[in-house]
C-alpha cells in the first residue's frame, strides 16, 4: 500500500518533532506531506491545549458545545465580513466532499474538472 510514495522499501516512522520524522533506524527527514507546515509535529503548545480538551471532552463537531461557537467567532472575526459560516470537518477528503456538495448545490452543475 505504499508504493505511492517508496517504490522500494516503505520508511517505519516512528516519532517526530519540528518539521521533521524520523524513522526505527533514527534518521531524519523532512515532512513536506503531512500537514504540519502550521506549527510542525509535538508542539508544546499544541500538546498542552490538546490534553486539557481531551482531559474535559474528547468528540468531535457532531455535538454542540460552547468551545466551537467560540472558535468559529474568533475564527470570522479574522475574515471579510462576506465569510461569517464556518464548517468544521475531520479530514481534507471530509472538506473537499463537503466543497463539492457545497458548489453542486449552489451552481446547480453536477460536473468537476480534477488536476492529478
């Protein structure tokens, strides 16, 4: 399953840090695909808001709770007044399914053009 990405043999990463993953044998490599590009992997930061949500409540948006309305505010308080909805959603293929349902339904055009 990973021969997308090694052709030979598939790295075992198994910790990060920073910008960077390291595999069993400790080398490093530079993360350019996971996403980290924000605040990179084990921030502090990140660890310690993460534990004391986990430690109260640890769900997802399908439940309402105050900490999402407050994120949302704060989020469109940073947008042009134009973009005031905020849709949360668990994963890049969640948010692109969503924009495609989302454009679908407001053009009225079921037809998508990809770029592989």
């Amino acid at each position: 399953s990973c021969k997308v990405f090694f052709a030979k043999d598939p790295l075992k990463i198994v910790r990060a840090q920073g910008q960077y993953m390291f595999d069993e044998r400790g080398e490093k490599y530079l993360d350019c695909i996971n996403n980290v590009a924000h605040v990179g992997h084990s921030h502090p930061y990140v660890i310690k808001a993460a534990t004391k949500q986990m430690e109260l409540l640890n769900t997802n948006s399908r439940f309402l709770h105050d900490n999402l309305v407050q994120y949302a505010q704060r989020l469109t308080a940073t947008l042009p007044e134009q973009l005031s909805v905020c849709y949360f959603v668990n994963s890049g293929s969640e948010a692109n399914d969503l924009a495609l349902r989302l454009a679908r339904q407001y053009r009225g055009h079921q037809d998508v053009i990809t770029l592989e």
